[in-house]
C-alpha cells in the first residue's frame, strides 16, 4: 500500500514563501541590470552626441563673434557680444546670394535626374527578367570601388568633347546616377510582396503602370533617401564643381569657401559665417525627414 505524507501546514507555507523571494530576487536583479545598461547606453549616446555636435557648435560661436575673438588665447565658449557683423561683411564682399543659387540649382538637378534614374534602374534590376541582369548589376555595384580621382581626367575629357564645359549641365550630367542609390532601390523593390504585382498584373497593369501606380506610393521612404543622400552629396561636392566650372559667378559654396580663404587677409570669423550658411540647409533638411531617411534604410536591409 502507498502511504501518503502529509505535510504540515506550516511546513508547507514556509517551503512556498522560500520559493517566491527567490523569484522576486532574480527579477529584481534582472529590472537593476536593465536599468544599468539603459543607463550607460544613455551615457554613450549622450558623449558621441556631444563630440558630433561640438564643431557645428564651435563654427555658431566663430561666426557671431566679433573678428578676431574666437582665437584669442584664451578660448571662449560664448561669445562676449552676438553680432551679425562676418555675414554682412560677406554678402557685401562676395557674392554669397549667386553661390548659394548656383548650389541650389545644381543640386535639384542633379538629385532628380539621379533619383530618376536610381528608381527606374533598381527597379530593372529587382523586377525585369532579362539576360545578363546579374552580370550587369554586378559591374554596376563594380565601379563604387573605383575611386573618383581616378575617372576625372576622363570625365573631363569627355565634359569638354561635349562642348558643356564650364556650364551647369557640365557638373550636373557626370553626376546622374549613382551605383549605390541603384543598389539600395534594388534592395528595396525586392522587399515589395509578390503578391501585389502579380494583382497588378491580373488586373492588365503593364509595367509602367505598375511602376507608377503600385511601387512609386509604396517608396516614399527609399525616394527620400535618395534625395537626402544625392542633395548632400551634390550640395557638398567639391571636387569635380572645382575642375568643370571655370566662371566665378558660376561657383557653389564649397567653391566660394575655399575662394574666401585664399585671400590675402583671410578673415576666420567670416569663413566660419560662410560655412554656416553653407551646413545649415543640409542640417534642416535631415532633421525634417529623418523619419523617412530611417525607414528607408530598415526597409532596403541595410544596416
């Protein structure tokens, strides 16, 4: 016969309760070491977001400071008096206002034709069968290894055959289409379910209309990367606006800084004035769609 022992009641409750502080001890522990982690992301953030901001910081505090101030030996972190005075110094010295236009209408150029063409490519190259695809995807991810320097005196060559030399059209054409942007419309029209297309096709959708009607709405997110990444990359582009432009009066802001600070008597304060007004686009710009800049790259599998 089985015999069944009983425990006491007491017993009972005081075998229970061992068991229950044990529990709340370890999720205890586990809430302090969450918090602890919390803590020093937070901590890190807070550094990196500090060294990130400190220059563009620094370049405010030059720029409204009276000349001279903010290389004296003694560092300032705030200047002893706000003044307006390096950028009014600037727009009447140069011609801050034709910079700034030219900049503005290379890069809206520049960034339609090459999200233009970024869009229709990756799309090509995600949702077309055609022979070779991968071999041509291939040498279009190939030339992002080769480095710019290195396709400029051919460019140029080719620019100056082209007889736009020293215009617009000489800085904007080079730079309609980008391999990367391609490559990460490529990645993103992949992501788009099946099931839709093969709905758009049921219903007699060909391919433009389905490029049109059905994937253009579903890429707002990757549109504004493209537009944010090729508006600052154009906007901040040296280089090449250097080699092709030959007009004082056609010259971008990256151009004008470098032309300020070759002058005889370079004024540091009206520098930094100048490279404010050439950032603080770019600044707003991100901020205002760093919404859609994040989600477009999650949705392309980029990290």
């Amino acid at each position: 016969m089985t015999q069944t022992v009983a425990i006491p009641n007491k017993l009972a409750t005081t075998m229970s309760g061992d068991r229950e502080p044990r529990r709340k001890s370890r999720s205890s522990a586990a809430v302090i070491g969450d918090r602890k982690g919390i803590v020093w992301r937070s901590i890190i953030a807070i550094v990196v977001a500090i060294i990130m901001v400190f220059p563009l910081y620094w370049m405010v505090v030059v720029a409204f400071s009276p000349r001279g101030e903010a290389f004296e030996p003694t560092l300032r972190f705030w200047p002893s008096a706000w003044t307006t005075e390096n950028f009014q110094r600037v727009f009447e010295l140069y011609p801050v206002a034709t910079w700034f236009g030219n900049s503005v209408v290379i890069g809206l150029f520049i960034t339609f034709l090459t999200v233009v063409v970024n869009l229709l490519a990756g799309y090509a190259f995600a949702r077309l069968r055609f022979r070779g695809r991968n071999v041509l995807f291939l040498l279009t991810l190939a030339t992002m290894m080769i480095p710019v320097q290195a396709i400029m005196v051919a460019q140029f060559r080719l620019v100056s055959d082209l007889g736009i030399y020293g215009s617009y059209w000489g800085v904007i054409l080079p730079g309609a289409a980008a391999a990367f942007g391609i490559f990460l419309a490529r990645q993103f029209f992949i992501g788009i379910p099946d099931e839709i297309i093969e709905a758009a096709k049921i219903d007699g959708s060909g391919q433009i209309r389905i490029f049109l009607q059905v994937v253009l709405p579903l890429s707002k997110p990757l549109i504004a990367v493209l537009i944010l990444l090729t508006l600052m990359g154009s906007w901040n582009d040296f280089a090449w606006p250097l080699i092709a432009l030959n007009d004082n009066q056609l010259f971008t802001l990256p151009i004008g800084l470098l032309y300020l600070q070759n002058q005889t008597a370079p004024n540091y304060n009206a520098t930094m004035a100048l490279a404010l007004i050439s950032v603080l686009p770019m600044v707003v710009l991100f901020l205002s769609f760093q919404r859609y800049f994040v989600q477009g790259f999650a949705r392309s599998g980029i990290r």
